[in-house]
C-alpha cells in the first residue's frame, strides 16, 4: 500500500465509507482504515430517511439500498396501550427501514467498484499533524505499526473516536441513567387477532407506560427489533425478560422467538465542541451521539460525511480554495446539535412516570395528532426536508426577503437536482432574458457551474413563487437564491470559495470610476507593490492585474498586524464575530461585529490609502476573505 494519501479515513462503518465513496469518485486517493477485523454482524442502526437516500441516489446506489429495505408508513404512539397519536408518512417522508449491515454491504460494493478497499485490523494509535500533511501510526493485531502519511485525515471511527482523543476535542454531554436492551426476533400471535397491528410490516410502534418504553420495529428479514428501557434491577438482557417486557407494555399475545441479536446498553447524548482540529475532521458518531429515537443518528452520519466529501475533494482538485473547508463544522454542528436536542426530549418523554407529567404529554400528543401536525409539520423534520444550513454568505445590498431556499435542500425531484453531481447549478426560472443572463454567468466558470433553465408552471414546489434564480450546491444544496436584479452576487460567492477559478466580472459604474482613477499608477498590478498580504504573511489564492484574493485567519485573542490598503477592497466574513479596528493613528480602537455571510466594499479616501490593525475580540475564530480590486478600468 502506499505510505501517502490524499485523504485517510479512520473508521469503515457507514460514516467512513460514504466519505470514501464520494471521494473515490471524484478521483481523490483514500485509506479507510479500521480496528475491527471483520464488520459488524449485527443490525444496529435500522432507518435511512429520504435526505439519506438523496446522497445514496448520489452515488448511485439508492436502488440497490431500496431493494433490501422495507418502508414504513407509520409511526403509531400508545401511552398504557391505548393509541394517542400517529404520523403518517408519504411519499417524500417515509423511512426505508435497513439494518446497518445490509446499507454497509451496498456501500462497501460501491467502494470496490470505484478501486478502493478496507484495511482492517488496523488500530490508529499516534497522530501528528505537520504544515505539509498528517503522520499517522498505525498497530496491526500482531503488535506491528506501520506509518502513512495524509494531507487530510477524517474520523469517523464511532463513539470511542481515537482520532478525537488524540485531537485532543471535548464530547460534551451525559449518559442517561436508564439501561436499555433490544432483541430482533420473529413475532407471532398466540391467537388470531392476537398483538393488533404490532405484527403489521409497515408501522413501527411507541408504546409508552409508567413501567418504560417499547419499541417495536419490524425487520426486512421478517424479525422485528423489541427495544426497551430495562425494568429495575434487571441487569442483562434475555429473549424470556424481553418476552415479560413486551406482554406487559404492549398488546400482548405476541410470542417471541429465534433471536438473532440480544443486547444491553446505555444511551448517551453528547457532541463535540468542534468537528474540526487543523487538518483532521469528525464525522458521524466520532462527533455526536444520542438516544435512537426517531432513528436519525446513522443518517447524520451519512449527510456528514457527504458535506465534508465533496468540500475536501473540491479543495484537493483545486477547485475551490481551503476557506470552503471551514463551512463544514458551521454547517454540521448546528445540525448534530439540534438532533442531539430533539432526541433528548424524546427520549425523555418516553420515560416521564409522574402521573401528571404523562396526562400533560398525552394531552399534547392527542391535540397534534387532531389537528395534524405531526404528519404535517414533524415528518419533514424526521425525513431531513428542513435541514437548512445558515447562508454561506450575505452579498451587500441586499433587500431583506425570505430566504427563499437559501440553505436548503434543492427540490427532490426537479431536472436539475441530480444532473451535474460535481458542479454548481445555476437555475433559473423565469423570463429568456434571465435564463441569457444565467447562462452567460454560468459560463464565466467554466468547469464549475452549469445553467438550468425550468418552467416555473412545472414546479410549483419551489419555495420562490417569483422569477429568479437557485445556486444549488454539488451536495443538492441551495447556496445563493435572488432574482433578476441580484444575479451578480452569483460572482461574489463563487470569488469567495473557489477563487482560483475566479472570472472578473464587469464591474459596476461605481468601482469603474474607482479602478480606472488608478489605471495610470505604475503600481497597478500584483507584482508592482507590497500589498497589505505581505505584511500580514498571507498567500495570495488570486493574483492577477484585475484582482488579487488572500484568506485571513485570526483565533481568538489574537491580532492581525498593521497593514496598508493602497486599493479598495472587499471584505468577505465567512466566520465571524466581534473585534476591534485600529487605525495608524493612535486613537481609541472601534468595536465592530463581523456578521457571518456578509460582503463589506471598501473605498480609499481621495487620493490616500487605508492602513488599520485587527483584534478578535469575540470567542471563535475569525475567517475573513479579502479581495482588492485593480486596475480592470485601464482596458476599458
């Protein structure tokens, strides 16, 4: 095996192997390294929900998952074996329920196909990370280490991350103090009629009661999985305790027989204060666990690793610059941090006993299922169709609107979610004379954006009922929304993440006048003076006569030095905060707040330069984007 990489990947369960996917694919050199010799015989995690089998659909393989799962079409709740609500579930909502070791065949077929393999047995144990890459060591069962180096290094190896330890990152959380158990068993009823609708394929069943909780689920195989909080005083789990458990906090009249699995475990609910450590990244339960309800932690995992994948893969090509890295932790954290809070309160509703707690979650349960709202509004939630990342930037200028999809998942379904999978779409719906716009911006990134023009009486499930436009992201995502007027922020966002590849729009009449007021200066040109990124010992990532872009990087506490602006120049805040400006005056510095997404032009006084200093001030570090304008005007 080669001793470097592109990437490494630390852990082969579904998480490390959707990463390696979706990497191979777009020609990047992986290792997927893991401790385990063989994998998981078990079911484990059972429900992949619709925004997962999107990025399955991505890769291809979402058929062949669909072929070994069943669907489930309803959720039903009891409390004391009496039905309180329901959800329903349709055609864009419904779960596949398959067991985690058939989604890990289907995935771990893929990886063959694309030229990649598991290096099993193989226990990470040392970790360095170096300017140039990642030094990792490795023990094998025999007690031999070997070393490789990575340029980038992702975790996805479980809830006893070692790659996390080694980083040194905080799990932030607690255990829940019940002991759970489960078995996958086949159910039958002892008579006819027996067990109700317990034994139906396409419904998974809540029972709640004073004495706990059960879970029922049923299998692909035709086993069901039974999981429960365990009585008082019941250590370890059987297929007899488990059988006295469902008889008294079920139907009853269920027979329980030929386990394949029986298990006892605790719950946690925990997630990391960071999903990124320099080069090295967590992903999946390396970066947050929960309790299973609503079966979402396998999902998050995958929509993870596919987020992280596609930005890796896009730095590693060259085809954006590493400052689209950082959106990976704001974009996913957020994500993992509200289903982490969103099963707690589940799993803690399940468990209340408090005779007036459970007449207040039953009240609450009969009154959202009366008026709809679980089917209506929470399914989505579960399905992962309200999943939307804060905007990867907020161009200047504009006017206050509903984010129209900015964030979200593009539409299922329409002509262009799941044409280029590697590249930006521009979408346009609307007049020709936009769709010629579109398609004439699009064309000033070539290799990067396509144009897609639709017809908005073919859509009506766009989240924008006016003309306009969608940039959708390579991972289905929309990155920018605006309509005729504010197309030309299109360039911005693009210049910001991928600004080698950066073409030079026509500027307007206002930075005309200001380019072509310096075209006679002999300095006109990156190689004719020191700019401002020198001082601060900056790389340029653009560096041309029309425009030159540099990434600025400030932890917090820490100040960038003085430096001077002898151009106007654009400030991208892609994380921000708060921070102090100071200017080579002397005088008293001013607190500014830095608004993640946002695009600040700067001029230059008549005649002169701007020279300042910066001190982060707030408690996360600062990203910032700069890009000086040159002399474009003296061509024209």
């Amino acid at each position: 095996m080669p001793t470097t990489t592109d990437v490494a990947i630390v852990g082969a369960g579904p998480t490390g192997l959707v990463a390696a996917c979706e990497l191979l694919r777009h020609g990047i050199a992986v290792r997927l390294i893991d401790a385990r010799p063989e994998p998981s015989a078990h079911s484990k995690a059972l429900l992949l929900w619709p925004r997962s089998m999107d990025v399955l659909d991505r890769l291809g393989i979402a058929r062949a998952a669909a072929g070994k799962a069943i669907p489930l079409r309803r959720f039903s709740y009891y409390s004391s074996k009496r039905p309180v609500a329901h959800i329903d579930f349709d055609a864009g909502t419904f779960p596949q329920c398959l067991p985690q070791r058939s989604t890990e065949e289907v995935l771990t077929e893929l990886l063959h196909e694309l030229g990649g393999t598991v290096e099993r047995g193989r226990r990470l144990v040392e970790l360095d990370q170096r300017p140039e890459g990642v030094r990792l060591v490795t023990r094998d069962a025999d007690g031999e280490t070997r070393t490789m180096t990575a340029g980038w290094v992702i975790g996805a190896d479980g809830a006893h991350s070692t790659v996390r330890d080694l980083l040194g990152i905080e799990f932030a959380g607690a255990t829940y103090p019940n002991t759970f158990m489960l078995v996958d068993a086949f159910a039958t009823a002892r008579r006819r009629g027996a067990g109700g609708d317990l034994l139906a394929r396409d419904i998974a069943h809540y029972y709640q009661s004073p004495g706990g909780v059960l879970v029922v689920v049923p299998l692909p195989d035709g086993r069901s999985r039974f999981f429960v909080n365990a009585p008082t005083g019941q250590p370890r789990a059987s297929l007899e305790l488990l059988q006295d458990v469902v008889e008294q906090r079920g139907p009853g009249g269920v027979d329980l027989a030929d386990p394949e699995w029986i298990s006892t475990f605790e719950v946690h609910h925990r997630l990391v204060t960071r999903m990124r450590g320099g080069r090295c990244f967590l992903a999946g339960d390396a970066a947050h666990i929960h309790s299973p309800a609503g079966g979402q932690g396998l999902n998050t995992g995958l929509q993870d690793a596919h987020n992280l994948a596609w930005k890796l893969a896009a730095v590693i090509t060259g085809r954006a610059g590493p400052v689209l890295l950082d959106t990976y932790h704001r974009e996913r954290h957020a994500v993992a941090r509200q289903v982490v809070r969103d099963t707690d309160i589940q799993t803690r509703a399940w468990l209340v006993s408090a005779p007036w707690k459970v007449r207040v979650r039953d009240v609450l349960l009969r009154a959202a299922d009366a008026t709809g709202v679980l089917t209506r509004r929470y399914a989505p939630v579960m399905a992962g169709r309200r999943i939307t990342y804060p905007p990867m930037l907020r161009p200047p200028g504009r006017r206050a609107r509903p984010h129209g999809g900015v964030g979200a998942a593009f539409p299922a379904g329409l002509p262009a979610a799941g044409q280029t999978r590697d590249g930006y779409r521009l979408v346009t719906v609307g007049s020709g004379a936009l769709a010629g716009r579109a398609r004439a911006a699009a064309a000033e990134w070539p290799g990067l954006v396509t144009h897609h023009a639709l017809d908005q009486a073919r859509v009506p499930s766009l989240p924008c009922a006016k003309d306009g436009y969608y940039l959708v992201r390579p991972d289905g995502y929309v990155a920018d929304h605006g309509h005729p007027e504010d197309l030309d922020s299109v360039h911005a966002l693009l210049a910001a993440f991928h600004p080698a590849r950066a073409a030079v729009p026509t500027p307007t009449s206002e930075e005309h006048a200001m380019t072509t007021a310096t075209a006679t200066d002999p300095d006109a040109g990156a190689a004719g003076h020191d700019g401002p990124w020198k001082e601060l010992g900056a790389e340029l990532e653009v560096d041309t006569r029309d425009a030159r872009s540099w990434v600025e990087r400030i932890p917090r506490g820490e100040s960038r030095p003085f430096h001077t602006h002898h151009r106007p120049w654009l400030t991208i805040v892609v994380s921000g905060g708060t921070a102090q400006v100071s200017d080579a005056e002397g005088a008293e510095p001013e607190d500014v707040e830095l608004v993640t997404g946002t695009v600040k032009f700067n001029p230059l006084p008549a005649g002169g330069s701007v020279r300042h200093a910066l001190r982060n001030t707030g408690d996360t570090d600062l990203v910032l984007v700069a890009v000086e304008l040159g002399a474009a005007g003296d061509a024209r």
